[in-house]
C-alpha cells in the first residue's frame, strides 16, 4: 500500500514555526481512507518513525498525531518519544474513565495532550483539565461564537489555545486577541494586503538576479564573480554544498568549485531559492518552506510524465508560485517586475492545465486534503507510484535551504 503522510504547520504569534501535524492517507483518490482509525494512526506511526524518519517529515519540530480512543486506551503514545508527538484527542473520543486515565499517565510521563475539534459540553471537563492545548475549528466555530468560551477558558486555566483553519490575516489577527497563541492555516500563504506601492531596491535587485540567470548561456566565471561579491551568498552556498542532502565525503572550499559541482540547473535553482528567500524575508518562514516544496515536487513530477515545461521551468514555477504573498501584490503585478518568459507567466497566472495539475497535488499535500482538488489527470500517470518519495525529496531540500 502506498503511504501519504503529509504535514501541515503550526505557528507561533510571530510565525514561527512550533510544529507540525502529520497526517495520513493511503491514497490521492479520498480525502481520508475508508479504513479504520486505528490502522491509520498506527500505519502513519510506524511510517514517521520506523520507515522515513520522523526528523524528515517534521524538522525535528514536534508532530501532533490524532490517536483514536482504544489507541489512548491501550497507552499506543508511550511507544514513541515524548519529544517527538503531541498527542491529539480525536473529537469522537468520549471521556470515560479508562481514557482519562491513561491520559493522566500521559501528562505524568511528560507528553503533551491536545484536545482535536473541540466543542465545549460539560462532559468533556475531565479531559479539558488534563489537556495542554485546545484546538478550535474556524470553519465549525467562528471566531465570534466561542468568544465567551475562550475567555472563560483563560481565565480558569493555564492553557494554549490553537486556531485551525485559520485563512485570513483578519482571522490570525482577531484570534490573537482573543487569547489564541497558536495558529493552523494557510492564511500565510496569501497576500496579506494588495499593495499598489513600489518594490525596494533591494527587492528589485533579487528580481534582477532571477532574470540574470534565465539567460540561454550562463558564464560560470561572472556568476561565481557576483556570488563572491556577497558574503551572505557566498556563505549560504558553501553552507549548502556542504550539507548531508548532497552526501559529500569531501567538503568543497571555494565559491567557483561549489559553482562547478552544482552544474547550471542546480545553481539555478540555488539562485532562485536565494532571492525567493531574500524577496520573502518579512514573512513566516514556512512561506519559502512550502515554496521550496512545491518547485522540488513539480520539478521531480515533471520527469514522470509528458508536459510543454523542462524541468528548470516547472522548479521556477513552482518556487514563484507564491510571489503574490511574499510581496503582498497582486500576481499580474509582481509579473510585469520580472523577465520571465511567458510560458512561465501564463503557468504563474493559472493559464496552463498542465501545472495546474502539478500545482493542485503540491497544495493537497500542504492542506492533507487529498479529495479537494480533481487530480483524475495525476492519478493516471506514474506520478502517482512515486509521489510519497517526491514529497519526502521535496521537504528534504526545503529544510536544507532553510538551515542555509
């Protein structure tokens, strides 16, 4: 059976990143298997930590874990380090004595406890005095309707409160107030506001390097040349060249040799990721994070099957395919800044089929929803064999570039 196990964020106030939820599937074709809960937890369980590394999935963040109730039950968390999960009370789990009990046992030995969905009902106070963190629903409770409820909440008892589905800043912005202090949701991925103002020099300057670098011939020389005329650059480049994505034995020591071994695409890519990162640095980090695994994933799906994009292109699109956010404009606008080609910018302006099938597999990944989106075109090609592997590919580089 293939495994999809996918992650999505959880922030801090300042958008940092705390944790991650993990979550499963065993398919593209439902939103979430019709297998039985338990299977599924202990399918992703074993996965995360006995086949692809719970440090690959998560970036040695925390990951929560929804446990059903005979998992809680049969204490399945005390398998797994403590600093690794948080365990995620399903909202289905009803607060009989034998839960609370080994949910207490939990709180004893140093685990975390969420409750996951929650609707307040009195019976449910037990495991709200055991839980450490609560997590709200948006799109089930709004914001406005559990205002009573949070305050009562915080002011009774030490707790964190978690908003989920968080999808716009005014939500992110509301919630702060309100007393949350952890936030899930992709609101961080659209533009906060539509900015008509003028790009800064520095930011133009990125653009510029983009453009420098989608030329047909590349000069090695000039481009170690510029590199080295940047001590930021220079450095995040040996620091890249050197890391364990690339399994070196021997570390490399000057910019023009780095250049040499990377080859064109990947010192495009280098490049590209760079002045993405520089042209995004106001923003969370997962911003460039999930830019940086959506051009690794269009990239590596791209060679499974036949489409007008090479390779560099479906990584560019990819990588740029959140601009608008990172720069708070619109897309048509921050396109007519920059010399990309117009395949390219057709593709970035949701024109072309073809990546807007790639990009739809990239975002069911980011939100674990696997049904949302018509992917009949992927399913039908070889993509679908390999992408558990993509994805793990995808989020290796992107954590490599980020601790650049």
């Amino acid at each position: 059976m293939d495994i999809y196990v996918g992650r999505q964020p959880i922030l801090l106030k300042n958008k940092k990143t705390f944790a991650y939820e993990l979550l499963f599937r065993n398919s593209l074709e439902n939103s979430f298997p019709g297998i039985d809960g338990d299977i599924g937890t202990s399918t992703l369980l074993a996965n995360t930590f006995f086949s692809i590394g719970i440090a690959e999935i998560t970036g040695n963040k925390p990951g929560f874990i929804n446990f059903t109730r005979d998992l809680i039950v049969n204490k399945t968390p005390l398998l797994f380090p403590k600093e690794n999960i948080v365990i995620e009370i399903l909202e289905n789990v009803e607060p009989e004595q034998s839960v609370v009990n080994a949910i207490h046992e939990f709180r004893k030995k140093g685990y975390k406890v969420a409750l996951d969905d929650f609707i307040f009902d009195k019976k449910f106070k037990p495991l709200i005095k055991l839980a450490h963190i609560i997590k709200f629903d948006l799109m089930a409770t709004p914001l406005p309707t559990i205002k009573g409820l949070v305050k009562a909440l915080k002011s009774k008892l030490n707790i964190t409160l978690l908003a989920e589905k968080v999808e716009t800043y005014d939500e992110f912005t509301l919630a702060q107030e309100m007393g949350f202090t952890l936030f899930q949701g992709y609101f961080f991925s659209k533009p906060e506001v539509i900015s008509k103002t003028d790009l800064s020099a520095n930011k133009m300057t990125l653009l510029n390097l983009i453009s420098e670098i989608g030329k047909s011939d590349i000069d090695f020389d000039k481009l170690s040349n510029i590199i080295k005329g940047d001590i930021s650059i220079s450095y995040k480049l040996m620091k890249f060249i050197n890391s364990p994505y690339f399994r070196r034995n021997n570390e490399i020591s000057t910019v023009r040799d780095a250049v040499s071994f990377l080859g064109e695409d990947t010192i495009k890519q280098f490049v590209r990721v760079l002045a993405a990162a520089g042209l995004s640095d106001n923003k969370p980090d997962e911003l460039m994070r999930l830019s940086i695994v959506r051009a690794r994933m269009c990239e590596l799906m791209g060679k499974e099957i036949d489409t007008p994009f090479s390779s560099e292109e479906l990584f560019t699109m990819g990588l740029f395919s959140a601009i608008d956010a990172m720069l708070d404009k619109e897309m048509a606008s921050v396109l007519k800044d920059i010399s990309f080609s117009d395949r390219i910018k057709d593709g970035l302006l949701g024109k072309d089929k073809n990546f807007n099938d790639l990009l739809n597999t990239c975002k069911c990944f980011e939100n674990g929803d696997w049904g949302d989106s018509d992917l009949s075109n992927v399913c039908e090609t070889p993509i679908l064999e390999n992408l558990p592997d993509i994805y793990i590919d995808a989020l290796k580089m992107a954590d490599n570039f980020l601790q650049m």
